[in-house]
C-alpha cells in the first residue's frame, strides 16, 4: 500500500447491521406490511428516520419533514408510524443475545450495529450465512454481515453487502477492484465536509484514501482521519470494546406534542427529563457533579415571538439522588422562565459523570441519610420492576399534556402487558 502499512492478518472483525430496524421491528408483529412502502417517523411525528426498501424506492428521502411527502405518501400507499422506542431497544436486546452465541468478544455500536470478533474461525463467510439466518429465524429482524480485518474495512464491506443484496461481504485492504468502488463517501467517519476536502486532492475512492501519504490526510482531518485511513488499510486502531466507556455527560431532551406556555408545564417536563437523565447515570454506577437546564421556542415560526436560554450549576458534592436533581432542575428553569413564550423544547443535560466508587461526602454531608437512600432506591426499584405507571415521582406529573405526539404509535407487544400481541 502507497501508506505504507501492511494488512495485519490475524484479526477479523464482522459487522451485524440490522436492515431498516424500525420498519424490521414493526414487520415482525404486522407481517402485512411486508413488500409494502413503510416509514417510521421522528419525535412528534417530525420526519422520516426509517424507510422501507419500496419507500426508497417511491423516493422518500431520510429525514425528509413528514408534512412536506405527506402528499406523495398519500397517493403512493405508504405505511406511516411513529416511533415505537420501547419495542426497538427490547428487539435490539434480543438481536444483541442471539449474535453474542457466536463471538467470544462483542461490541453494541449502536440500536442496529453489532462488532463481532470472528478472529481465527476457518470459514468467516460461512458462519456470517448462519449468524444472519439464526438471527432471522429467532428474532424476525433481517440483517447484513460485513467482514474485515479493521472495524473500518467490516463497516464498508457491511454498506457493500447491503448494495449487493447478498446479505454478507468480505473486503480485503487489498483488493484493488473493491476499494475502487466504494466512494470516499462510503467511508466510515468521512462525512461530508471533509469529503469535499479530499475530493479536492484527487480522492475520490476508498483505494485512493488508502493510497494517499498520512501527512495529506493528517492535515485535512487530524489523527482521527488518519486513524480511518490506518483502518482501511489494514491496521487496527479501533479496537472493540466489550464495555462501553462511562458517560462523561448524559442528556435528555424532547420536543412537545403541543406549545407549552405554563411554567408548571414546563416544570413537569423538566422533572420528567431529569429522572430519566438520572436513571441513565444509576444504571452505569456514576454520580453527577453539575446540571444544565434548557429551553426554546420553536425557531421556524418566524410569526411567533422567540427566546432560548439555559442555566448551568455546579453541585457541591456528586450524586445520583433524583430528588435532589429534580429540585436543581426546577430552580434552574425558574430562573430563566419569561412569560409571554410557546416554548416548543425543553432538555436536561447531566455534566461531569464520576464513578459511584470514588464517592466522597462532604464534611456536614446533607444528602446522604440511609432512610432517605433506602426510599429512593426502593421507588426506582418499583419503576424498574413494573414500568413508569408502577411508581414515579409527584413532579413528573400524570396528565403530561406536553407530551410528544405519537398518534400512529404500534403497541409495545413484547414490553408492555396491556398491548401483547393477541391472536384469535
């Protein structure tokens, strides 16, 4: 290679991408959507984040607003649902339990991408057919397999399995004839800015950004390009982390389903926001040394008088109490509340994370009783074991008018005993 490194060839990463995730989950439990065009769209019923393979083709393009194709979904049949998140994490979980049967080490990269280490199986191709057959036969959820010596390489032989149609792909760093047909585009962690950048210098492929010396890469996109570049040619830098790393923040932020005008409105939001924050940070073991509230009217109605503005505290002593965090919140958006505003966001946003082991009281400590420990651990115990509406707290509220919209919601069939699936 033109860069000077070498294919390392002991390791082999493969890549399980679920296909259109949000669409696979909805077909799973309404099989007459199948060959149909299906979009599943954003918070408040916002945009297109999901497509079917028939809405692609129809022209339906990822993140296009819905009210601006709602016409061209009317006259061409499609299938339109709003998010179901709820069943999305549990059918992740179950796709996750299925692809850990077959790789000693594995990776989550996301809701629908899984890292798999295939290090040392004789026939990769073979195993990749099982994998995505056990999955499909155990889950429903269909998904491609790429196959590389790098993270990088199995990502792009991924995107290549999934224009091919064949379901599983292996790219060598080097195959000449592979690597020329993936644009610079299709690189992973190339996005477009700096495409344009190295479209400039004559890279127009994947073959050509392996080729070209570091230090050209280095100074378009820093050592993170050139790790890419290290990537695609062969050498690990991205190695696969078993256990995510902890958070150094955490945030939790919503659109409302209608504009909020009333502070206790608001106030009930931002409790919401922040117990689900906090839930976040006592399920990693870590406490929350300050927080930040923020909060926005709706920047695209020119017609509509605007303001935003946020606040920021610092605690004097980490913690993942939600009552103490859900008082700091409410103190916070107070401050900065006026009167007079549709408020169209609001969204809380827990700073500097430490570990829950390197725990350290203040000398006259005020927050820290065992009774009032007990009873917090026992109400989230409570939420966790029988859902939101088993046991939440007096600021969260019940009405919740604010909500975000969802109007075309499927049930929660595998989360929530009151919309399980019936057959007749």
């Amino acid at each position: 290679m033109g860069s000077g490194y070498q294919c390392s060839p002991f390791s082999l990463i493969a890549l399980a991408d679920c296909n259109n995730f949000y669409v696979s989950c909805e077909r799973v439990f309404r099989p007459s959507l199948d060959k149909r065009p299906v979009i599943v769209l954003s918070n408040n019923d916002g945009c297109a984040v999901a497509r079917s393979n028939e809405a692609k083709a129809i022209g339906i393009p990822m993140g296009a607003p819905y009210h601006q194709i709602r016409n061209l979904c009317e006259r061409n049949g499609v299938v339109v649902l709003s998010s179901n998140y709820e069943l999305y994490g549990d059918m992740s979980s179950r796709v996750v339990s299925v692809l850990a049967r077959f790789a000693p080490e594995l990776e989550v990269y996301s809701i629908d991408e899984s890292f798999l280490d295939l290090t040392g199986v004789t026939n990769p191709l073979d195993i990749s057919i099982r994998i995505r057959d056990q999955v499909k036969k155990w889950t429903g959820i269909p998904i491609s397999i790429g196959l590389g010596s790098t993270k990088t390489l199995a990502k792009a032989a991924n995107r290549l399995a999934k224009k091919k149609g064949t379901g599983c792909s292996m790219i060598h760093c080097g195959d000449e004839k592979i690597l020329r047909s993936l644009t610079i585009e299709d690189v992973w962690g190339v996005g477009r800015r700096l495409s344009v950048r190295l479209r400039r210098i004559g890279v127009l492929n994947a073959w050509d950004f392996a080729r070209v010396p570091s230090a050209s890469i280095r100074a378009i996109g820093g050592v993170t390009l050139e790790r890419t570049q290290r990537e695609l040619a062969g050498v690990s830098c991205l190695e696969l982390e078993e256990v995510a790393p902890p958070r150094k923040n955490t945030c939790c932020s919503r659109s409302f389903g209608k504009p909020v005008t009333d502070l206790e409105e608001l106030e009930e939001a931002v409790a919401n926001y922040a117990i689900r924050a906090t839930r976040k940070v006592r399920s990693e073991g870590s406490l929350v040394s300050g927080l930040q509230v923020f909060i926005m009217t709706n920047r695209f109605r020119e017609d509509q008088p605007q303001y935003a503005n946020s606040r920021t505290l610092t605690l004097d002593e980490p913690t993942d109490d939600p009552i103490r965090i859900v008082q700091n919140a409410k103190r916070l958006l107070r401050s900065m509340f006026r009167p007079g505003y549709a408020y169209k966001k609001a969204g809380v946003i827990l700073l500097d994370l430490v570990s829950s082991s390197f725990r350290q009281g203040l000398l006259f400590e005020e927050h820290g009783s065992s009774r009032r420990s007990e009873f917090v651990n026992a109400v989230e115990e409570a939420a966790s074991r029988y859902g939101a509406g088993g046991a939440f707290w007096g600021g969260q509220g019940i009405g919740k008018q604010w909500r975000m919209r969802r109007e075309m919601r499927t049930p929660r069939y595998t989360t929530d005993w009151n919309e399980i699936l019936e057959v007749e």
